[in-house]
C-alpha cells in the first residue's frame, strides 16, 4: 500500500516528471539533427582549394580538380586566384581552407592543421612524389612510362585491402553522445533517490519525523520507497529508449532486451547513489539537490557527454575511473552491444554497475538502519 | 541595501555548495580545454599521430618497407594476431588501425601475383582518422606496386620510397594568422559559456527560490520598501556573485596564457566577450529563478539550458560540422556569436576595422539575447505578481 503512495506522491511532483522527460527528448532531438549532418559534412564534404601563380605548373591544378574519394566524389574545390592578397582574403574568411602556391613549389598556406588541411598536404606529397617518380623511371626506361603511369594511378591494379568487420552494427563515432545521454538520464535519478532518503529520515523531512514512529520497519519503508521510485524511473527511461530507437532510429546494438536491461541497472545505480547523498548529506533539501547535481554532471562528464573522447584520455591517464564511473560503464555497455558486438563485455560492465549499485544501497541501509534520534 | 544583505546571506548559507559548483565547472572546463588542445596551430603544422597495429606474418620486405615508410608519422606497434586483444584495445583508442600481413606476401607481390596479393585491416569504427590513414596506406601500396612491376624488388621499391618521401610539403601559417593561436587561453575561453551558465543559473536560481519562498515572499510583498528598491537590491547582488565568479574565471584564463597573458593583444577582446556570456548567464539565472518552481525544477533548467545552449553554440562540437539547417537554428542562441567572437579572437593577430566591426555586432547581439530574457523575466514576475 505504501508503494502506491510513493508513486503517487511521485507522479503528482509534475516539475520533476516534465524535466526529467523533457531534457532527454529535447538533447536527443538536437543530436539527432546535429550529428546527422557531422558525418556527411567529414567524409563527404568537397574541400574548398586556392591556387596562385597557376601558370607556374598548370597541370597541377588540373590533376587536382580530378581528383575523387572513394565513392567518385571529386575531394577538392578548386579556384584560382590572381594575387596572394586575393586568396589571403577568401582563406580569412573561410571561403577556402588552403592556398598552394605554386611558384614557391607548392608550399601551402593555412589557418591550422585539421584533417582536411592534412588532406591537402597529403594529396601535394603525393603529387610531388608521383612527379618524381615517373621523371626516374622515364631517364631510366622510357618504355615502361605509359605502363608505370598507368599502374600508379589505378586503385584496382594495386593490393587490395580487404577489411575485417567487428560484430557490431553501429559504427556511427557519434553513436556514443546517444550512449552518453541515456548514461546521463539513469544518473539523473539519484534525485528520486534522494528523496527516498528524506522521506524515510527523522532530521531531514517531517513525512521522515511522523514515519519514524510507526511500527514498520525501516528497511520495509527503503523496500517500498525505493522500489515505487525505481518503476517509475524505469517507466521514464524506457520512454527515452523508444523515443531514440522508434523515432530517431539510433542503433543501441539491435537488442531491445539488452538494452533496456542496461539502461534499469543504471536508474538503479542512479537511485542507489542519491540514497547515499540523501543519507550522508546533511542539510536541507537544496544542499542536497547540490549534491545530486554534483554527481550527475561529473559523472556523465567522465562518460562522455560534453566530450566523447575523455574515456580515451582516462583510459590512458586513470583507467580506474573508467571501470568505476557509472555512466561510463552504461556507455560502455551499449558500445560493447552496438558497436563491437561483445556481449561478453557487455555483461561485465552491466554486472560491475549492478554491483557498484548493491554497494551503494548496502552502505545507505546500514547508515538508515542505525539512525537513532534523541530529539528534533 | 536590506535585500541585497539578505542575497549575500543566503549565499553565506549555501557557501559550500556554491564553491563545490563553481570548482567542479571549473575543473570541467579546464579539463575540456587542455586536453582538447590539438595544438591545431599553424605554426608548427602537426599531423595527428595514430596508433597502427602490425601483425606481421610473412616476416620479409614489405613488413619493413612499411615500417620504415611510416614510423616517423605513426606510432606503430608490431602484435600477434590476437583478435579479442585488437577489439579490446579498439575499444579503448589504444589501437586506430591495424594491418595483417599474410604469410608469403613479398614473394605473390614480387611475382606480380596480385590477384591473390590481399592485406587484411581492422579499422576503428567510425574514426575519421582511421580512414584517413587508409587513404595513405592505398597511395603507399601504388606506388610499391608500380615500382615491383618495373622490375624492381620491395626491398629496392622500399628504398625508392624513402628517398621520395624528401619531397614533402612546405605548410606555412597565413600573415593574419595569430601565432600563439592554439594556446590554452583560446580553448579555456571556448568553454567558459558551459561554466558561467551552469553556476549562474544553480545559484542565482537557489537563492531566488530561497527569496521566493512562499512565507518570505508574503513577509516582504507587506513591507514598506518599494517593489523597484528590492529587485534592484537582487540585481546588485547578482552582478557581484556574478562578477566574483568572472573574476576567478578571468585568473585561471591568465594562468593558462602563462607570462605571455599580460603581453597579449587579444586579453581585452576575451575580456568582454567573456563579460557579455556573464551578462546573458546571470539574465539567464534571473529567469530560472523565477519559472521553476523547486530543486528538481532548477536541475532539469539547467541541463536544458547549460547543455542545450553550449551542444547548439558550437561550443563542444565544432560549428563547422553543423548542417544548414542546425546552422540557422544556432543563429537564435547567444553561445554561437560568443564562439564566433573567440575563434576571430583566438586567431587575430592584429586588429583590423573589420575585426572591429564584427566583434561589436557579435558582442552586442550576445548582449541583446541578455536584455531580451531579462526583460522576459520581469514580465513574468509582474505577471506573477498581478495573478495573485
């Protein structure tokens, strides 16, 4: 009977249930739409070229209009220019992202060094080798030219790289902020947890003072509290899951199950943390909220919210973290099904984050349990 | 004055939260900004070294003509094929690519046996500098190919090779291009919106829900003192915190400039940009504080906000990705004209008219944005008001 109050006090705390929905809708929404033109806009997006002093060698500029990706895309935009002052100004303002001049043997001007400016410098090398090639073997033996020429230029006539595919299917990169968002909704639950903790202790609410008299116990009142919480965060984040698997068709490894398994082992982690906070925090119920906030936001940061690759960078510096931070074990999880397709990995990181979660409940109960109060 | 002392003692209250907010953001975004710093500078142009796996198992020419051709723009790692090892280490980035290469491999290719000449590879997935390299590889194996099949033995082609790659590009910075471009200060500032926003609306949004009380707010609406007297005694107090937070934000950015800092041209252009973000932050902080209704509500107001504002500005992915249409959506947030001033900013190495001109009208649109939603904030306060 309890339980049932406990969801309805929860259910009607309507601030609470709209934002918890809202942020994930909303943050999912705008990746969608961001990253969706991220990985067209890096592989096949043309890259915007200045020349100058092109009468100097004219075929370079020829060769390089020619040139295609792999899917027979050209890969360069090229324009000429009649100053350098005239290509500084269009490279000033992004119009282009280099310019080769050719007088002074291709030297190459640049704002940085991001991919697609190694792309240009790369495809100069090439060029000025090939050159060079193709002048020595032509002092060498000039009948092999046109066959050496050919041979060079042709993809299909050289050794083919054949890929080995990992098991999974989602080889999106930035499939992991959707990973690290769903880390961050489980997380986001330490609130209710929170909750739970002040509504069960004497000093921290007067629902805790009035419960702490009555006769059931107060491991039965955790039980009852925690679980109504839990259904319901479970409820909210399977909301999520349909929401960007039905709707926005991102690729969490194709097993509904899995997943959703993940994703309540990590409201339970979520829920088990706030316990603590709720427990060990003192004060009102702000420097609680705090507290919570705290948590989440480090937390998700370490798993990668704002910034994908930390985990990358921790797994060098201080692997540690990764192996106990829950939301980087959720990322993790659904990196293991999604994209290497490991359910071995899997299971360890969703069995760590189920542990992590008992040690949590564990040391929020003893603390709950012992709670004895002289006066209020 | 009364109700700018009760602002401060009700951050005297909250103190340790206050500084476990303000040093958490801070250290989030110092974190962000130093070891996102790709040194993508023009001055010394740096191609990004990955990490190559090779599994060599034909022992002969082409596995050290490879290595020989790569390992000074690589870091390469010779391993046994281990399959769960090289997934494990993808995993975790230890490993951007790998390169099998099968028994016999030097012999088929000497042969011209290129039918059955096939090197097996692993790539990261989705990793844009994985499939880069494999571009490279591709051009590597051409030009080998071309020169076997002129007679000439990998070992010899290899040698070729390593003369050829004398021939390399000279990549210089453009005139207008700052040389100290990719130093920290640049990237710190870059994430200082995340840090302003999330700690002005927290805190400007807990002490206005501890103000707006329901006993407090019905104690006060009964004083004497007029109603433009107190708000203003709550904005003066704002401002203050606010300034106290940009302060300690404005040290770390010099720390991070190093001695060079005091030096630089560009200080005061960070300056007021950073001062704008300050001015929508608290404006931002103001309205939370007024539309929520309790904790839970300020929380999930600063996710949306703090998160939303900085992923659509441009602030943790580049703007450069964004498509058209998220582009003209960015337009409408204030974080996307901060970002824009701090690239120019970031890369100006001396002012120009032009340099001017836009960053007055990006600094003014952010002020704009301030404006709009302060003014947006006294409505619904009056509107509140009024309703009761």
């Amino acid at each position: 009977m309890n339980g049932l109050y406990q969801i309805k006090i929860r259910l009607r705390q309507k601030d609470s249930m709209f934002w918890a929905l809202l942020f994930p809708l909303f943050l999912g929404t705008l990746f969608y739409f961001m990253f969706r033109n991220i990985a067209s806009a890096e592989l096949f997006q043309r890259i915007p070229v200045g020349l100058v002093n092109t009468q100097e060698n004219e075929a370079f500029g020829e060769t390089m209009k020619l040139v295609e990706d792999d899917d027979g895309v050209n890969l360069f935009k090229v324009k000429k220019y009649d100053t350098m002052q005239d290509a500084l100004k269009a490279l000033k303002k992004k119009k282009i992202r280099g310019i080769i001049d050719e007088k002074k043997d291709c030297e190459l001007t640049v704002v940085d060094s991001k991919t697609d400016v190694s792309i240009i410098k790369t495809y100069i090398d090439q060029y000025k080798q090939n050159e060079k090639l193709i002048m020595s073997v032509a002092q060498k033996d000039p009948q092999s030219v046109g066959k050496f020429v050919e041979a060079i230029g042709e993809k299909t006539k050289s050794i083919s790289l054949k890929n080995i595919e990992l098991k999974g299917q989602d080889k999106d990169v930035y499939a992991q902020y959707f990973f690290a968002l769903l880390g961050f909704v489980c997380m986001v639950f330490c609130s209710f947890g929170s909750d739970v903790a002040s509504g069960i202790q004497a000093d921290a609410s007067s629902l805790g003072a009035r419960r702490s008299v009555a006769p059931t116990s107060k491991l039965h009142q955790i039980l009852t509290d925690f679980t109504a919480n839990y259904l319901i965060s479970c409820v909210v984040s399977a909301i999520v899951v349909a929401f960007c698997t039905l709707l926005l068709k991102i690729d969490f490894g194709n097993n509904i199950p899995l997943i959703l398994l993940a994703v309540f082992i990590g409201n339970f982690v979520g829920m088990a943390a706030g316990l603590i906070i709720g427990v060990y925090v003192k004060g009102d119920q702000k420097k609680k909220s705090g507290a919570n906030v705290v948590f989440f936001l480090t937390s998700s940061f370490l798993g990668g919210l704002q910034w994908g690759d930390i985990t990358y960078v921790l797994e060098k510096h201080c692997p540690v973290i990764n192996r106990i931070n829950p939301a980087t074990l959720i990322v993790n999880s659904f990196k293991s099904l999604a994209v290497f397709g490991n359910l071995q990995k899997y299971w360890i990181n969703v069995g760590s984050l189920f542990l992590i979660g008992i040690l949590m409940i564990g040391v929020s109960v003893v603390k709950l349990r012992r709670a004895k109060y002289v006066g209020l | 004055m009364s109700d700018f002392k009760i602002f401060f003692k009700i951050v005297r209250a909250y103190k340790k939260i206050i500084l476990i907010y303000v040093g958490v953001f801070m250290i989030m975004s110092v974190v962000m900004s130093m070891v996102n710093n790709d040194s993508s500078s023009a001055k010394s142009f740096a191609q990004k070294k990955l990490e190559i796996g090779v599994v060599d198992q034909d022992h002969s020419d082409y596995g050290k003509v490879f290595h020989n051709y790569f390992k000074k723009e690589h870091h390469l790692k010779q391993l046994s094929y281990d399959k769960e090892q090289i997934e494990e280490d993808m995993y975790w980035h230890a490993l951007d690519y790998v390169i099998v290469i099968p028994k016999g491999f030097t012999d088929k290719m000497e042969k011209g046996d290129l039918k059955n000449t096939q090197i097996s590879t692993i790539k990261n997935p989705g990793s844009v500098e994985s499939q880069f390299f494999e571009s490279e590889l591709t051009m590597f194996n051409q030009k080998l190919t071309a020169l076997t099949q002129t007679g000439e033995t990998v070992g010899q082609a290899g040698n070729i090779m390593e003369d050829l790659k004398k021939e390399k590009t000279n990549v210089v910075p453009a005139t207008f291009v700052n040389a100290d471009r990719a130093n920290k200060m640049g990237d710190f500032a870059q994430y200082v919106p995340y840090l302003f926003i999330s700690v002005a609306v927290l805190v400007i949004g807990m002490i206005l829900l501890t103000i707006n009380q329901k006993e407090i707010k019905d104690r006060v609406e009964c004083s004497s003192e007029p109603m433009k007297k107190r708000t203003m005694g709550i904005l003066l107090g704002t401002v203050v915190s606010g300034v106290v937070v940009f302060l300690a934000a404005f040290l770390v950015l010099m720390i991070l400039g190093g001695t060079k800092a005091f030096s630089d041209i560009r200080m005061p252009f960070y300056m007021v940009n950073m001062l704008c973000m300050l001015f929508f932050s608290l404006s931002l902080g103001f309205l939370a504080g007024n539309v929520t209704k309790g904790m839970d509500g300020l929380n999930g107001f600063v996710n949306v906000a703090g998160l939303g504002l900085c992923f659509l500005g441009g602030i943790f992915v580049p703007q450069e990705f964004f498509g058209k249409t998220i582009s003209n959506v960015a337009r409408f947030v204030p974080t996307y004209w901060y970002v824009k001033n701090n690239d120019m900013i970031g890369s100006m190495a001396k002012t120009s008219p032009a340099f001017y001109k836009d960053f007055a009208m990006n600094s003014g649109l952010i002020l704009l944005f301030a404006i709009a939603v302060f003014a947006v904030t006294l409505v619904i306060s009056q509107a509140k008001r009024r309703t009761k």
